[in-house]
C-alpha cells in the first residue's frame, strides 16, 4: 500500500483518461466528487462532449461517524471489487460493471449509474417499483446458491472463502447490530421519547438469547458469499432496473442475513408510512404494496434458488428428499431473525434510516420508531417458530393494528 | 516449494544434527524410517550415546490408499505443524513439542513418543486408561473453546480460519464420511456377509436426510479449530500421559465432529469386543469400561468447556442466560451425529478400523460389523432429538442387547 494516496479531482482525471476503450483521446473530461467524505472519494467523471461517464471509488484509510474518526482497511476496496465482479458474473444486469481496480489505490473504476436512484429515497416519495422484487430476488438467489456449497465446487468454495476475510466490516456488524442494541451502549443513539422502548429491550432476557443465537449464526455460519449490507440505500432504482452496489461488507455467512436486510429496510419504510403518508388511504396502499413486495420478495427468492438447485446442484448428498425443504425452512426461520435484528438496530442504535429519522412532525416519527421497534422484536422472538412468509405478513399486520388501535 | 525434496535417512541425520540445543554436536545420530509411507516419511532419529531421540516428519507429495496413488498437497504440513503449536499453547502435556517447521521441506521435527503406544493398540489388547477422559476431555474443551468466537478475539479468530482453509484434506472426510458409504461407491469396501446392512443404509433416505444435514455442517459451521480426524489411531498413550497427534485435516469446523471421533473409536472397540474379548464376563467388564469413558469424555468435556466460558468468554452476548445451555445442547446433538458418522464408514467404508477388521474369526467379525452399523445409524437418525448423554449410553446398550439377543 506504499502508493496510496487519495486522489485530486485532477488526478482521479488522469487516471480515468486512460483507462481503454472509454473516453475518446485527449477528451475533454470534467470531474464531480460526490461522496459524502465519511468512508470514500466518490469521483463522477464525464465527458460532455459525448455523455459518457463513469464512477472512480476510492476508499480512504478511516472512517468518519457521528465526528469521530478511526482507521479503516483498505482491503475492503479489494473486497468490495472482487464481490461486484463475483455478482457480475453471476447476474450481469443486476450490479454497475466493473471497469478496473487499481489494488495500491484502492480504487475501483466502474459503471455511472446517476440515471437511478437511491432506493431507499425512492420509497420515501412513495414511489412503487413492480420489478424489484422479482430483482432482488434474482440477485439473491444467484449470488447466494452459486457461491455456497449447494452451487459452488465445494473445495473452491472454501478458497474463495479465504478471500473475503474481512474482520474489520464484520467488526461493525458484529456490535452494532447484534450486541450495542441491547445494553446501553454509548455508540446508541436514541431519542428521549422512546428510551422507555430501549430500555424494555434491555431488559429482555428471552430476546437476547435469540439474538445471541443469531448473533452466533452471523460469527459461525459459512453458507455463502453475502452482500453484507444489502439495505434499500446500497440499491439504485428506477422502473425497469436494480442495480446493487457497495458490498464492501461481503464475507461468507448466513444467507438469512442478506436476505433479512432487503425485508427488513422495506419494513423500515412500512414503518415510516406514519410519516409519509399523506391520509389513511394511501397509507394502506403503499402500506400494501411494501407487505406485497416482502412477499413476493421471498416466494420469488424461493422458487428461483429451488430451480437453481435442481438444475445447478452439485452435491449428490443435497439432492436427498426431504432436505431441500429442510434448508428453506431453516433459512426462513433465519430470514425471521435477520430481518427483525436489521430493524431493531435501525430505530435507535447508531445508524438509523432516513425513512423513519427524517419525519419532521415528532409524534409521527415515534410511532414510526415504535412500530418498527415493536415489528422487530416481534420477529426476533418468532424466528425459530415460523413456518412461512405468511406469517411474517400476518405479524407485521397484527403489530400495526395494535399500534395504531385500528387496522392499516 | 521448488526446494522440496524428499529426505534420505542420511539427509534426516544432517537435518536433525543441525536443531540447536538438542543432540551433542559431532554426536553419532541413527535413524530409522518408521512410516508407513502412504503419506508421509517418519524418521526416528536417536543418539545412542545419550538416549536422547526426536521425530521428522516429511509430508510426501502424494496419498497411497489401496494401490492407488493420487497428488496432496504438502500444505497439510505446514496446517499440521501450526495446528500442533496452538494446541501445545493450549494444552502443552496433551501433544508432542515441535522443535521445528521447515516449509521447503514439508518437514515437522517434533516429540518422540515412542514410550507411548497407539491408542488403537492399546484398547484391541484391552488395556484400561484411567486418565484417558479427563485427559481427551480437557484437549477437547481447551482446543475448541480457545481457538472459537467463545474464547478467542474474533477478528483474530476470522485470520486464523483464513490460515487453516484445507480443502484437499476436508474433501477426503466430506467423501469418505459423508458421501460414499450411503451409496454403492467404488471406493467403499464391504465384505460380502454385510453387503445385505450396505445396501439397507443405501435404500434408506430418512438416515440420508440427517447425513445431509451433518454434511452440511461439516461444510459451512466454523465453530472452531478442529483437529479434524481425532480417532484412537491419532493418540499416543500411556498410563500417566495422553498424546494427540497427526493434526493434518486441521480447518474450522464444528465442534462435535472432533468429540464425536474420540466417542466413536470407543465404540468401534465396544463393537470389536465380540471379538477380542475371551469370555462373556470379560467382554461385560471391558464394555462397560469402555462406555463408562464415553460418558466421562462427554461429561468432563462439558464440566471444563462450561467453566472456560464462565471464566474467559469474550463475548457479552455469549453470557446471556440460556444461551451456554442452548449451546451446549446443540453441540451433544452434533456429537450424537458425528459420532454415528464416524461409526458407520469405518465398518465398510474405505479405510475400516484393526479394533474390528482384524479379529480373524469371520463370524465375531460379522457380529461387531453389525453392531457397529446398528450403534452407528441409529445415533444418526436420532441425533437431532438427543438431550442427554444418558440417552446415547443407553442407545449403545439396547443395540447390544437387541444384536446379541441377551444383556452385555
């Protein structure tokens, strides 16, 4: 890493220029930085006089949260390059391209894609997406069966494992999502009017076995290549394309995981209705279409890693009747547990989401956090009992109408 | 490895000459090659002189099983030499002192434990070792609490698993374990009076269903260092002192694949005793030695791993009331597994065990076969209901009595 050093606008130019095949000779390139400072340089460089462009991320050696700074590898730009070109290869449509990766840099070179937008602002104007779940759901399935024992030679399997160590990220998870939240943690961050509902949670003994069960699963469970951090903010949208990007979490764990994190951030939203709607009515709708695409959301996910089991599957032993239904319920149980996890820490721990945290009217925002904290641990508690998304619909929908006192 | 060469008896000498504080210089040294030249050379050094003698042992570049000979890699070497280190930091009485690791040459120089015999002998002349469970007990419990997400910093614990991905030497236990004995493989080998049990396990998918399960467990759970094929042909022994050695299929896994080789290879002798044993009160008296050390294995093994997490737990999470419980549970139904695993390949598998292949008389063989078979599938197919090690005592009991027609 003794050539690391983070790019000028000037610089990030250079480099862009020649990189093959993309900009004409001696262009005219103009260069936008656009990340917000906290873990990268983002630099949008464009060449007016064609309307190419690209993205060059460079991830800088600290990360910078609620004002304080610590160091933070570089390895994660070679992890976060080498899972994008993993997940191009298996889902080509689904995340940018990957022009190049410069390892004394850390920098990855890839696709523009300003034409979407942040899923997660998508969602708090309300807007519906009729494709992302069968999206989500393809990426899912792809990424998780073809890098897991199921899908994968199982011996390059485990040396692929070996290359997405990634302690640090991990280290992230590890505390903010599976421990912080359920002691009174300094990295918390919870608003005076729902310290009742925290407080309640920290006292919770039979929840946090379940999370410490969870939490094990995160730390032990080698399954498969995971995103790692597959919120509604690391997903550009528009109407006929997803795009995921950011997996500089990816590591070999749970599938749950991933798949709990794209449920649990549509449930944020849910949650986040009390806010952003404008009149019960179009509550309920929107409410609708979020618990419709949860839904479709898994039973997509579930029939296309069924068939790509029975059409791609590599291990004799696996096509054994009966255990194919096996694993998808053990993985909905877990899918429960994840998504509940992904919630709870949302709501007050030290990340939260803009679906809920930026309701102006304060009495609206609380019983956002409320519902999705009651959503949440609902979830968690369930998690090894439940047998089918149904029930996590039926959950979500008895939470609400106890919250609220009458129905969506 | 282009300085790799396979050592002379003469070269072993010049090597051993050379280790610093160990043999007098310009001692007259001797050497013998004791290996059985499958898969490694072993050399006996000695210095007659002074009675003094260590050990090298060379991986060879390729595994000889039944004729035929196949590449391996001389990784497995250096995932031996290091995993003998960090059991020796563990539990120093417990394993053989390395004196030395030389990657060129694939060469570990280590302990003599000739004053020791394997463990495998000593049970078939039907010797009793008072201290073996406490002993086994404590390389279990110190091994695997120490090197997992239990005992060990985990982002430390995530590097070290990046050090032990072994995947040549997991895909021999992933076959010969988990795959080939539940069907008609070329590379099982079944003796003809047995064919008849071979093929009820092949036809029947509910045990197929468990074995897939426990596969995948082996595939994706890293709990902890394993040692990874702790059979009683992997321990020196003598009365005051136990051995572990041959720590080559090292990775992380789960932990009760390790405790249940220990309990298995009690029981393949248990079955063996149709053989062995002279006289009905005599076989009586050894078997219940023998299960009186299954049990003590689990129970010293569950005393110290509970008190380690007690006293060194890392974790905070992993302090919550009911999960060491709830942990503890999963890990005994793991063994009952394992255990049964473990059991049934080495009856017909590819590689069987002297405690029952080598009684010469066809029928008592054919009765221990059947013992162990029955012994071994039945603690498969009950593994996930197991709740105590009460349970598995009695299980072996009633296959013995259910075989034999009559008590113990």
């Amino acid at each position: 890493m003794t050539k690391y050093h983070p790019l000028s606008e000037e610089q990030a130019i250079e480099y862009a220029r020649q990189i093959p095949d993309l900009f004409q000779s001696r262009a005219e390139l103009s260069s936008r930085e656009i990340g917000d400072g906290n873990l990268n340089l983002v630099f949008h460089i464009s060449e007016p006089s064609t309307g190419k462009s690209i993205i060059l991320k460079q991830a800088l050696p600290y990360a910078k949260v609620v004002g304080e700074s610590w160091p933070l590898t570089l390895d994660r730009a070679r992890i976060e390059s080498e899972a994008l070109q993993i997940e191009e290869s298996l889902c080509p449509d689904l995340v940018p391209h990957v022009y190049a990766y410069e390892p004394d840099l850390a920098l990855t070179v890839m696709e523009d894609l300003s034409d979407h937008v942040i899923m997660r602002r998508g969602l708090i104007e309300r807007n519906q997406y009729p494709l992302f779940a069968e999206h989500i759901a393809r990426f899912l399935a792809h990424t998780l069966f073809f890098t897991s024992d199921l899908g994968k030679n199982q011996q390059e399997k485990k040396v692929q494992l070996g290359r997405f160590i990634n302690p640090e990220l991990c280290k992230i998870t590890e505390d903010l999502i599976f421990d912080d939240p359920y002691r009174d943690a300094d990295t918390n961050s919870i608003e005076a009017h729902i310290r009742d509902a925290a407080e309640q949670i920290w006292k919770d003994t039979e929840l946090h076995l379940e999370v410490a069960i969870l939490r094990n699963k995160f730390l032990t469970s080698a399954q498969a290549l995971l995103h790692g951090d597959l919120h509604t903010g690391s997903i550009f949208i528009k109407a006929y394309s997803t795009k995921v990007i950011d997996p500089e979490f990816a590591y070999y764990g749970p599938m749950g995981f991933d798949i709990g994190a794209v449920l649990a951030n549509l449930l944020l939203n849910f949650a986040g209705q009390e806010g952003w709607s404008t009149d019960e009515a179009s509550r309920a709708d929107y409410r609708e279409y979020l618990l419709h695409t949860v839904k479709d959301v898994w039973n997509n996910f579930e029939r296309n890693f069924r068939q790509l089991w029975n059409e791609h599957g590599v291990d004799r032993v696996f096509q054994t009747p009966g255990y194919q239904d096996y694993f998808i319920a053990s993985l909905l149980q877990d899918t429960f547990g994840f998504t509940g996890a992904k919630m709870v820490r949302r709501v007050y721990g030290l990340a939260h989401v803009a679906d809920i945290d930026k309701i102006e009217d304060a009495s609206a925002r609380e019983r956002a956090q409320r519902l999705a904290l009651s959503i949440g641990t609902k979830l968690i508690r369930f998690n090894r009992q439940a047998k089918s998304i149904d029930e996590l619909i039926q959950l979500v929908t008895k939470e609400t109408t106890a919250e609220r006192g009458f129905a969506l």
